[in-house]
C-alpha cells in the first residue's frame, strides 16, 4: 500500500471540507417552508389547504403558496426571513 506525508492527507481532507461547505446552499435551497400532514395519515383535502392559509392569513404572516402532493400539504413558502423565525 502507498503511504504519503501526513501533510497531503490533511490537504485532501481539508480541501473536501470546503468543498461540502460551499455544496450545502445547493442541498437545501433557499424556501423555508411547511408540511402539513393528518395525524390519521389521510390525504389533505383542499378545505385542510384553504384553512392553513386562511390561519395564516389571520397572523398576518406573507407566503407565496402551497401545493397538495401526495396526499400532504407541501409549504406554504414564506417570503421574508422574518417570518420564518
């Protein structure tokens, strides 16, 4: 088996490091958002979407929307950072 300077070792693993660091936005986006599902495991309907966004709505909190797939409400997406704390 091939050795080498414990120095190259440590480059190599640094420099991938980096590489996952500056990977990771590219990973996870930039949305926030919410998965809304029953606790009886049964599809969301429109009226279960409408009454998330109604909720929000009253809270006076800004989204961008939200899509049912696969039987969950997938987001809504909020606008600002604020509102996603």
């Amino acid at each position: 088996m091939l050795e080498y300077a414990r120095w190259k070792y440590i480059l190599v693993s640094l420099v991938l490091v980096i590489a996952l660091v500056f990977a990771l936005p590219n990973v996870f986006g930039s949305d926030l958002a919410l998965t809304v599902a029953t606790k009886d495991h049964t599809d969301v309907t429109q009226d279960g979407a409408k009454s998330v966004e109604d909720f929000l709505k009253s809270k006076s909190i800004p989204f961008k929307g939200a899509d049912i797939e696969g039987g969950r409400l997938i987001g809504p997406s909020f606008w600002e950072f604020s509102s996603r704390l």
